[in-house]
C-alpha cells in the first residue's frame, strides 16, 4: 500500500485527496461508535455491577474457608413427569399453540413492483405441517407402559445410565422388576456429579460390573471398560462403593448373587 | 461476562442436585396405592381397629418421603382384600395408575387381632408379589398400631434400597408440662408420649444410645451439671462418675463411647469417656468455650462441635483424636451441629447475619462436609434449633418457636413436609433414636 501510494503521487494527487475524502464519514462513525461503547462499559461497570458488592457469588472470606451460597432456596420440587396434561413439564405432551400475529387492520401492504419476492402463500391452520418432534430428553415417561423390561436406564442430572442383570435363572429382571428399580434408585442418589470434572462436558461410556449377595451387599466392583475422563470413573466407582447394601435379594429368589453390570454415559 | 455469569448459575444449579442426591432424597419416586384393609370376618371390633390401622399404615407410608403416594379418591370402587380379589387393570392404568399396591384385611377372633397384608408390583403381572405378611397379636389399639408400623417399615424397607423405616424408632425430648423440665419420650409421629425422668430440676440434653437401651442426659443436682444415665433396662438412673465443674451435652459414638463438655480443669472443653464413664480424656483446650460434641454417626471417627474461641459460636469439625481441626461455619452464629447417618452432612441452626440490626434469624441449614457447600431447611418461621437427624437420613426432627412457644417438629431432610409433633407444655431438644 505504501509502495504504491509513493509511486503514484504525482500522477494521482486528486485521486488521493477524494479518497482521502470518502474515508472521513467511516472515521467518523467509528469514533462514535467507539465512545458509545466505552461509555456503555463505564455504565455498566459502574451501575450494574455496584449493586452486587464485591463478595457477590464468592462465599465468605473467613480464614479456614470459605462457605459457598447453594441457593436461597431449599431443595426444589422433584421434577415428576406426570400424565396430567394440565400439571406436565414434559415437552412431549403438551405443546403451546403458536402466537397469533396480529396485524393492525388498515396498514395495506404497498405493492412493490420490482420486488421479486413472492408473498407467501397463507396456510390455513387445518392445513400445518405437523411440528417436528422435540428431541428426546433421556427421560422414561414416568407411571406409562407395562412391567420394565431390561436394558434398565436411568437419569441422573444430565448423566444417563443402564443397567443389566444376570440371574440364575435369566430372568430375574422381568420377574423382580422392582427389585431392579430400587437398585437404580440407590444409584442415582448416590452418585455425586459433583465429584466429576466440572471442566467436563462429555465422556466416553463408563461400564462397571459388581455382584449383589443375598443380603444384598454389592461386591466384587469392576471397572470393565473406563471411559477417557479419570474423575467419572472414580465418581462411577465411589457411587457403588458407598452403598452398604440394596437390601436383600426376593426370598423366593433361589440364586446366591445376582451380577449387575452398569454403564452411563456423562453429559453436561 | 455474560459467560461469566451463566457459569455461576451453572454451577448453582447442578450443586442442588447433588444435595438431593446425597440425602436419599429427590430421586423418582415410587408410586404406591394404599388401599384400606378389609374386615375378614364379622367382629364388631373391626371398625375402629380398622380405621386405626388404616391411617397409621397411610400415614407412615406418606412420611417416609420415598413414595408417591396415589390419593384415594383415585381408587377403584372394589378395593381388594385378598390376592384373588386384585383386578390389576383397574389399579395399573389411569387413574391410580400405581405401580405398587398395598392391601390386605384384618379380623378379630376370641380377643386376638389377625392381619394379613400384600405388596404387590402391579405392573408385573406375571409375577406381581412383593411381599405377603401376616401378624397376630392381642386386639387393642396399641396393638394394631405396631402392626401398622411392622408393615410399613417392610415395605419401606423392600422399595427404599434396604433402608430400614423409622416407623418404629423413639424421640426423646425436654418437656416443662409437669412444672420441671424433665427428659420424655414418644413414637417418632408424636403418639405415645411418655415421662422418662422424674427428678424434679433441670434435665437437658437427652441422648440414647445407638442400642437404645441407655439415655445419657445432663442434669442440674447438688454438685452443679453432671452426665447423668437412664437404663431402659433397669428402668432407672444407674450410676455414672461425677466430673465436677459442669459437664453438659452428651454425645454417643457407634461403638457407644460418650464425648460431652466439661468445665473441669477451668474452661469447657471436649472430653471423651468410655461408656462406663471411665477413661477420661480432654480432645480441645484453650478458653473455649467448646461445646455440643456430635460424633460421625457412620465412621465414628470424626467429632463436630461448636467453640466460641474467635468470639460468636461457630460449627468445627476434628478427628475424634482431637487432631485435624477444621472450621466450618465463616460468619454468624452457628449452633446444635448433629451429623448425618450416611456421614456425608451436618445439620445445624445459624444464624447467618449477627448484631445489631441485622434481620437475621435461626435457621436450620444443611450443610456437606466435604465441600462446605450449604443450603437452608427453614425460612421465616420464627427460631429452630436442635435438629437431629432420623436413622433413615431422610428425616431430621427439631425445635421451633413458629407457633409462639417451643414445640418438636419433623420434616423431610429437604426442608418439607413440616409436621407438628407435640403441643402441651414447652418441649424442646428433640433426640431420634439410633434405630
């Protein structure tokens, strides 16, 4: 650019100046804009931010520690989904109607004639397309269905798992499907996502395996396959190592143990 | 920072999840039908002991804060009395749309009530029963109420992952209705409610021990505050050494050691004795005060209490050694620390904002202790203190002032399902037993 601006100097003086001329109204815009937004940051910082002081979200500063604000509220209401349409959160079964647009009566569109957009075809409401299906959200619908048939899966805080259950017989999960229930639960409320990576989004799938005596003590726990995150396995492993017991095995069951074999998948 | 920020709400919202978590709490629930037990023959004493069992069975059930409980209302008009009986479609699709049943019938013949009760999964056709029970005992009230709770706590036990129901588990609590406070006791949903002591001064502090037949408290007597001892056994105060200085708020390890304050070199501090009362040892020292000792419930190897050695009262936890002191609580007023039974939390009454003119009030929180991380059980309903935890983990009983003088309430480990348990007198220090 400077090369050629020195090169050209005698010849294209006016060129220059009128070029010169054309760059003033950006100029001028771009310091505009630039003190728009340094006064917007100053605002920001000095209002918005004032009003949060300066401990705000961090816990306290006492010397041993430093206590971290949960939430001002207590523990919120468990999320059930629910067959009532009226009470449901579950996207599937319930869908809002889509927004009337309101146009104001006597505004008539004026007719452009070097438009080459078509106005679109009105489509009456009888004549919608079905809306897409939302996506699936890892959730079973909760009370629908039969007896629960294997793979079992269970959710946990984004976190999705399964389970599989070896007998003697082959068929202790369909005969004892509430047996399997309670060790999901048991799981689930015993595992600590807080005990994964935080910087952690997605994981490889985690499969462990253990044995449930009679009297229902798990044993024998094995990572059969960890995944690529180290902190999801060992928060998988201690899960199960913190259970004492799903309490005993169905007493008409005959077998000595039963081998569970446990996977899930991690998603933040 | 508009990253920034949804960070931090990130992180909040994903800790209440594991708090849920951690108290057994908050997971799916099972849905579970209830229905009234039938009469099995024609005995005129029937009805009330049907109505009486009907309702501690429901209300144990609802207590338990595992189960999604279907209304009655939902109910079929046939309700079973025997496994014949069960049209499953009728319970298994909408409206009950349960998943677990409990049924069964009762009957009285020749002074003696007999009880027959059913869980079934009723989704499971195929193989449906759970468990079938069937109990006998003397026909009165009392009598059917046990059984009530027998059943409850097996289905508990069998649906909440082999954790045992409290339907059977004793609170023991400080109650002034006589003139004197004096140590009581009742069932953990208020009934039967009992004097224990008789001393006619001032007992504090009830502790049972985790077999529950010893109740460790503190009273007032002619050589100032001692540990006294209650046997269930024996039924009477047993012996137990004199400390001298005043020794107050006992606490009993699992293997039944007893950790209290005592004054008696000077300053209140943190002793450890057997549970003889032999083997005296000091854990804290300095100017304290140090008080409250709550041992590990699960491990036993840890002890949290409180101190006053940086001026307002605030939750410290050690190693039960006296090595490894850590403080918990970093503002306020923080009081009654009592550990969880799985060993993961303390709950305790703070008040997080202290002096003068601060709005703050006592509050009971919740808080984990490997991360330090709170939340709060109680908002805007007058001073709570003294929370103790059920042995289930799911429960935690407490004082509170909401209705204008000191009553026992219970509720859910999350903060709901408040109930009410006593009424007359002032009653507070309430104290679940181990199991």
């Amino acid at each position: 650019m400077a090369a050629s601006t020195d090169t050209g100097i005698g010849m294209y003086d006016a060129d220059i100046y009128s070029e010169h001329a054309q760059l003033r109204r950006p100029l001028a815009w771009s310091f505009g804009l630039h003190v728009a937004f340094a006064a917007f940051v100053v605002l920001y910082a000095t209002y918005i931010q004032g009003f949060r002081g300066s401990g705000w979200g961090s816990g306290g500063t006492g010397d041993a520690m430093g206590a971290t604000l949960v939430s001002s509220v207590p523990l919120p209401a468990n999320p059930e989904p629910t067959t009532n349409v009226l009470a449901t959160e579950s996207k599937g079964l319930s869908k809002s109607q889509p927004a009337v647009e309101e146009k104001e009566p006597d505004a008539i569109p004026i007719p452009d004639k070097n438009t080459k957009v078509k106005p679109k075809p009105v489509i009456s409401a009888t004549k919608r397309k079905a809306e897409p299906e939302p996506p699936e959200t890892n959730q079973i619908p909760y009370g629908e269905g039969g007896p629960v048939s294997g793979p079992y899966t269970m959710t946990a805080g984004g976190a999705k798992g399964g389970f599989g259950f070896t007998g003697s017989g082959g068929d202790f999960g369909s005969r004892y499907a509430w047996y399997v229930e309670a060790v999901q639960r048991k799981v689930t409320e015993n595992w600590l996502k807080y005990e994964v990576d935080p910087g952690i989004r997605e994981a490889s799938r985690v499969y462990l395996t253990f044995d449930i005596g009679r009297d229902g003590h798990p044993s024998n726990i094995q990572m059969e396959q960890p995944s690529n995150v180290p902190s999801l396995n060992q928060s998988a492993l201690r899960a199960l190592q913190r259970i004492d017991t799903f309490g005993p095995l169905p007493s008409d069951y005959s077998g000595s143990k039963v081998s569970v074999e446990f996977w899930f998948d991690y998603k933040r | 920072m508009v990253v920034a920020l949804l960070a931090v709400f990130t992180a909040i919202s994903s800790a209440q999840d594991w708090i849920r978590t951690g108290t057994g709490l908050g997971v799916e629930r099972v849905r579970l039908a209830a229905a009234d037990f039938k009469a099995s023959n024609s005995d005129p004493n029937n009805v009330n002991l049907l109505k009486t069992f009907n309702d501690v069975l429901w209300n144990d059930l609802d207590n338990a804060g595992i189960f999604d409980l279907v209304s009655k209302s939902f109910y079929p008009l046939q309700e079973p009395g025997q496994p014949s009986e069960i049209n499953f479609s009728a319970w298994n699709s909408p409206p009950p749309n349960t998943s677990m049943l409990a049924f069964g019938n009762l009957g009285v013949a020749g002074g003696k009530v007999t009880v027959q009760g059913w869980l079934y999964d009723v989704k499971n056709e195929k193989s449906p029963q759970v468990l079938g029970k069937q109990y006998s005992d003397n026909a009165t009230s009392d009598a059917v109420r046990v059984i009530a709770h027998r059943f409850a706590d097996e289905i508990i036990f069998r649906l909440g992952g082999g954790v045992n129901g409290i339907a059977e588990t004793k609170i023991y609590f400080v109650s002034e209705r006589t003139g004197h406070k004096e140590i009581w006791m009742m069932d953990y949903d208020g009934a039967n409610q009992q004097q224990v002591t008789h001393l006619g001064s001032i007992s504090l502090s009830p502790r049972i021990s985790p077999d529950g037949s010893r109740l460790a408290f503190s009273a007032i007597n002619k050589g100032g505050w001692e540990i006294m001892m209650y046997s269930f056994d024996l039924n009477r105060i047993v012996a137990f050494p004199r400390f001298g200085g005043m020794n107050l708020s006992p606490s009993w390890s699992p293997d039944g050691k007893i950790a209290f304050s005592s004054s008696r070199n000077g300053y209140p501090n943190i002793f450890v004795v057997d549970p003889s009362g032999g083997n005296s040892h000091r854990l804290t020292e300095g100017k304290g005060p140090d008080v409250s000792p709550s041992w590990n419930r699960k491990t036993g190897s840890q002890i949290a209490f409180v101190s006053g050695r940086t001026g307002l009262p605030q939750i410290y936890t050690m190693e039960s050694d006296g090595t490894n002191l850590q403080r918990l609580t970093d503002q306020g007023y923080a009081v009654s620390p009592n550990w969880s039974p799985n060993g993961q939390f303390l709950t305790l009454s703070w008040m997080r904002k202290y002096g003068g003119g601060e709005p703050g009030s006592n509050d009971l929180y919740l808080m984990d202790i490997a991360s330090k991380q709170w939340v709060q059980l109680t908002h805007d309903a007058g001073r709570n203190d003294f929370p103790c935890w059920s042995p289930d983990g799911r429960h935690i009983v407490f004082q509170s002032h909401r209705t204008g003088s000191d009553q026992i309430f219970s509720m859910l480990a999350d903060g709901t399902n408040v109930k009410q348990l006593t009424f007359k007198g002032a009653n507070t220090q309430p104290n679940w037993s181990w199991k």
